[in-house]
C-alpha cells in the first residue's frame, strides 16, 4: 500500500447500541401452584458501542470501511426472576489520541488518551423491569411489565491526532523527513519536490542513557494552508497534540529565516491561537557547506526569545546539540 492509503485520521461511522429487552409478566404456575404470584424476571440491557485506546494502533484504517456498528439487543427476561441476557457490545479499538465527536452538532463527546481506556459512545437501551418489580399489598398479581428501552443511534466522527514530544514545522523541502530518517529509524520518503510527504511520519528518537522521545514529521505546511492552500488544514490538528514545535528554516531560503519563521507561525496562530503558547525550537537546516563567517552572519537574522541551533542533516552537523535543546524543552 502506498503511504497515503495505509494512514486515515478521519472517519465517520453510524453508531447504534441495542434494544434492552422487555420485561416478563409471568405469573408462577407449578403443580403445586396453580394462582402463583408474579415472578417476571427483567430484560437484558442492550448492548453498548464502546470506544477502547489500542496503543498498538496508529492509523484508522480499519474503520474506514466500517460505515454501520450494530450491537446486539438485550433478551427479555424469563419466569422465575431469570433476567435476560445482556446484549453483545461492539468495541472499536482506536489508536490512542482519538477524539470521539457527534457528527450533526461537531460536540466534543470524549478523547482517548491511555491504553486500554474505554469510553461508551453510544448506550446501550435500559432492560425492562418484570412483573414481580409492581406487586403490592392491593395489587398481588399485576399482568404488566415494562418494555426495554430503544438503543441510541447517532453519526459520530472519530478523528485521530497524533500524540508526539515534537512535532516538525516547516514548509516542504525544508529537511523535515531527513532529519527523521537520520535521528530515528523512520524511512520516510524523501525527494526533492514539494509534498513529498503526504502523511504524518513518526519515529523513536534515542537519546542519552537509553532515553528516548517520539518526533512526527506533519506535511503540507505552507502560506495560506489555514485558508485550505495545498494540502489545507487536514494535518495541522496533529500538531495540536505535541508538546514542543520544532521550526524548521533552510539556509538556502529566499526569504530571511525571521520571515520564514513568521508566515509559519503566523498559519498556526489562523488555525489555533493556542499553538501560540507551545514551546518552541528553531533549526536552520542544510548548513552542512557554511563556513562560521557566513554562521555568524545569518545569526542577526534569527527571531529573538527562540532557541535555535544550526545543523545539517547529511552531514551530522549538531544533531545531538539539537537533541540536547529538544529534550531541555520536553522536560521543562
């Protein structure tokens, strides 16, 4: 499968729980008995859609295809306070950072942070109570129980975003996915055209005494993404779950690196202003063929109160350094 086939962040899947079951109105008839009072057991409730984090997972792909989750309707209950069964649950393991929203009104209804976490997104209908449930002193033998309450059927978007310590930000060929490919053992294609990179790309990055942080390679950054330019704003909310932003410039830009930086920034502020308050790192890229007077040089065009370091992905050049500020701003 090519790379942009195998990741899905987005689906949207019609969800229905199940019936509960009705209540019995059984009146206890044996061969010693013959006027018995009730003994109508309740139903079964129906069952639930229920969303549970799988940190196995990283894409949505396997929902893709899944328009319609049914789950299964509660039996009704029996003679001799027997309860019904309890209907079959429908679990979607999703990848964790999966927001769970309702397709009509866009309401935010859970997000899935933890492994094994489960949230319910569609309750299953209430069992009915049995006969047994309404006698009294002047009603001994009530011929009535209740039915099961409906399930709920809604549309619901499952939206993915990608949980990572750094998050990469920079317009196409700036170096993003070679920096990738050279601090982890991520392979992402690499070319030198623009939206090479059509998914987000993660990888492990190690560091010292066997730590490690993860890094996400987000594509189609470029002016006016935030008005739907290019790959529009489809990635830009996997940034929203980094804990630190790594801008990337080229030595090699036509503009200056303070420029560049701004119409960066200045997309994710149109998108979210809250990206504003992130941590953030500058890397001026492809610096592997300049010398320390030319170094010197475009330091008077870096932005102030940022971080920054100068690296070239090819050639190694200050790659722990960059590995050393990252890991500072993680752990702030």
């Amino acid at each position: 499968m090519s790379q942009g086939s195998n990741f899905v962040d987005y689906v949207k899947i019609c969800c229905r729980s199940g019936h509960g079951g009705a209540g019995s109105s059984h009146l206890h008839r044996d061969i010693l008995t013959s006027m018995g009072g009730p003994d109508g057991g309740d139903g079964g409730r129906g069952g639930h859609v229920i969303v549970k984090g799988n940190a196995q997972l990283w894409t949505l792909l396997h929902l893709k295809f899944r328009k319609h989750v049914i789950a299964g309707d509660g039996d009704a209950g029996g003679s001799s306070q027997r309860s019904g069964k309890t209907g079959r649950d429908e679990i979607l393991e999703v990848p964790i950072g999966t927001i769970a929203k309702n397709a009509e009104t866009g309401e935010i209804l859970f997000e899935i942070n933890h492994d094994g976490e489960t949230k319910i997104l569609a309750n299953g209908g209430r069992g009915g109570l049995g006969n047994w449930h309404f006698k009294t002193a002047t009603r001994q033998t009530p011929r009535f129980a209740q039915p099961g309450e409906e399930g709920q059927e809604d549309w619901n978007i499952l939206e993915l975003k990608i949980l990572a310590d750094v998050g990469l930000v920079g317009f196409p060929n700036a170096g993003k996915s070679t920096l990738l490919s050279v601090v982890s053992a991520a392979k992402p294609e690499i070319a030198d055209y623009a939206f090479t990179t059509l998914v987000p790309n993660l990888g492990i990055v190690g560091y010292r005494g066997n730590q490690s942080f993860v890094m996400a390679d987000i594509p189609g950054i470029i002016e006016g993404a935030s008005q739907g330019k290019g790959l529009g704003i489809r990635f830009l909310r996997h940034i929203e779950r980094n804990s630190v932003l790594l801008f990337m410039v080229p030595a090699d830009t036509a503009r200056t690196i303070k420029q560049e930086y701004e119409i960066l920034l200045n997309e994710l502020s149109e998108y979210n202003e809250e990206l504003m308050h992130k941590p953030r790192v500058l890397a001026i890229t492809k610096c592997d063929l300049m010398d320390d007077e030319l170094q010197a040089e475009m330091e008077k065009e870096v932005p102030e109160g940022i971080p920054y370091v100068f690296i070239s992905s090819v050639a190694q050049k200050n790659i722990t350094e960059l590995k050393d500020l990252l890991w500072k701003e993680i752990n702030r």
